[in-house]
C-alpha cells in the first residue's frame, strides 16, 4: 500500500537565511510520498526568487500580504491536498528518518489528530528546547510548559520522556496534523495572529475528542526566537492576550468565570515585577494585552466550531498551579512537578 501523502508546509516571512540554511535538511528526508511547501507571507526579502532559483521542485504558495501564523497557515492550507500537514517553521532542522515515525503512529489510531516529535535544542543540542520539549501540558490556570521545559527551564535530554504518549499540544514549531480534523476544526483561530494558536487548536480537537500525541523516536532541532525574539514587546503582548481568549473559548463558563480574574491577578503581579525591575515595557505589554482581551470579549468572541457534547478527559492536563510549583516550591523539572500530584 502508498504511505499516505505528507505535505510539509513552511510559513515564510523574510527568512531567506533560514530557508538557505535548513531546507536541505527538510529534502533529505527519507519519507518518499510527501511534498514541500513554502508559503511566503508577502516577503520583502528575496525569499521566492531564491526557492525559484535554487529549489524549483519545492511549491510555492504566495500569501497577499503578512497575517501572521494563523491566517498564513489557514490561507495556504486551503490550497493543499492532502493526507497530512506537518507545520514546520523555518528555522528547524529535520533529521532524515522524522516523517516516519509520526505516521506510523498516526495512522495505528485515527483518533489521534495531531502529533509533535522531539524538539531539542539547535543551539544546546543535548538540551530540550522552549517551544514544546517533548510533549504539551498546561496547568489548570491555562500556564502551558511542556514535559522538558517549565518556564524558561529547559532540561537535559536524557532520555527521559522517550515514550510516545498524549499530551495536551503540540508545538506549532513542527506539527503534524491530520488534515481532514484541521478543516473540521476551521484551521487556526485567525484573530490569534501569532503566539498560543496550536495549543488552542489542540484544545478544540480533544474537545471533539480527539487525541495529541507526541513520538519522541522523530527528533528535530529548533532554533527559536527566529520572528519575535523572548521578550520582545508584541510577543508579550500576544502570548498574555492569546492566552485569556483560548481559557475563555475553551473552559467550562463558570469556570472561565473564575480562573481568568485570577490570571489577570498573577498577570498583574508579573507585570509589576517587571516595571520596578525596569521592564516598563514588560508591564505595557501585559496592559494592552489585558486591554485586548476585554475588546474580544465585547465584541469579537469564539469564531471557531463548537462540539454539541464536549468531551471532558484531557491529556496533559496538570490540575495544579504551575506558579506555586515553580516559584514558590522551587520545583524545575516537570517529572518534579507533576509526580508530585
């Protein structure tokens, strides 16, 4: 039988260097049915003539303008066919056999509708990187880390989280997805723009209940920070912002009610630790995103599908409160935090 089709979709924007430096890895991959894709965001760098030039096998989608992650990924998608997305960002490096194992367990459980691999670190190779470790959790406060990575703590990959097992998302960094459940679930929320939009994703599907898994036997390397650098103004501003709508999009309604007043407490807190530590813009940041939450509250709210009879078991669900384990307890690593409960 044909291996299902794969399409690895790349969303550029302005990452030449990224594409020259990283796209050889994404060819060499050994998976035989798939297809490479950029989707160029409206670069204003040489981006598609150097794919034109050096790449002519590669397809390329050409977005009318720059809309983030999101509605990048939405716009192009809805132009490809296909059994499988696999969302990479550009600034990842692919190891030859990391298509295959994501498949192979995929296609042992349909009800498993996306999957991440391993994701260390390019920089600090034995290290798991920010952007999804090896497997997506989130506290019951809507604080997401990942099984490798609390917080700014990133562990040593010593082969401790090598079993493949659900999670609750999976890294947009490199996600593969069925394609059949992205366009059921609407895609990406678009008025996300960046930042948190694959742990919402996740979140809809198991609400529909599906399942996210990750298989660590597919490894790749992720440079990070390659659009908005840590702690850069709108980065800020988009992760606090993305984070309140996807609670209120995605919690029970009284639920919600309760948890995201408190957030906005801790919220304050950070932000003011911030200012008289000098940040001033660290506390903006975290203003206007709070500001920004009440605006889609009022008059934008959920523009994706609703389950009629939302399913209630989530993997990688941690019912604890991140922030107490990691600052208060001074509990690092996740195996710390959530054995503990």
């Amino acid at each position: 039988m044909t291996n299902p089709l794969v399409a690895i979709v790349i969303l550029n924007w302005n990452g030449r260097g990224f594409l020259e430096k990283f796209l050889p890895f994404v060819m060499a991959s050994t998976y035989s049915n798939k297809r490479v894709i950029v989707a160029d965001n409206a670069s204003t760098d040489d981006s598609v003539s150097f794919l034109k030039n050096n790449y002519p096998e590669i397809e390329i989608i050409i977005n009318p303008q720059n809309d983030g992650f999101a509605k990048g990924y939405n716009t192009a998608l809805k132009q490809v066919k296909s059994d499988y997305y696999v969302l990479l960002n550009s600034d990842v490096e692919v190891t030859p056999g990391w298509i295959e194992p994501v498949i192979k367990l995929m296609e042992s459980d349909f009800k498993i509708a996306a999957c991440q691999p391993k994701i260390l670190s390019y920089a600090e190779r034995e290290s798991f990187e920010y952007a999804g470790a090896c497997g997506g959790w989130i506290d019951k406060f809507g604080y997401p880390f990942s099984r490798g990575r609390v917080f700014e703590y990133c562990e040593k990959d010593n082969g401790q989280y090598d079993n493949a097992e659900p999670c609750f998302w999976g890294t947009g960094a490199a996600l593969f997805v069925r394609a059949s459940v992205y366009h059921e679930m609407g895609g990406l929320d678009e008025y996300f723009f960046a930042h948190q939009e694959e742990i919402d994703l996740c979140w809809r599907m198991q609400l529909f209940g599906y399942k996210i898994f990750v298989e660590p036997l597919s490894v790749v390397y992720h440079v990070g920070g390659g659009t908005l650098p840590k702690g850069d103004y709108k980065k800020v501003y988009l992760n606090f912002r993305n984070n309140h709508i996807m609670m209120a999009k995605n919690l029970p309604f009284w639920s919600a009610c309760l948890k995201i007043p408190f957030r906005f407490f801790l919220d304050a807190t950070a932000a003011y630790k911030g200012l008289f530590s000098g940040n001033a813009n660290y506390w903006l940041a975290i203003a206007k995103a709070h500001l920004g939450f009440v605006y889609w509250l009022l008059f934008v709210k959920r523009t994706t599908p609703v389950p009629a009879n939302p399913s209630k078991h989530f993997s990688g669900w941690y019912n604890g409160c991140l922030i107490w384990e990691y600052f208060i307890k001074k509990r690092r690593t996740f195996k710390e935090i959530v054995r503990y409960k």
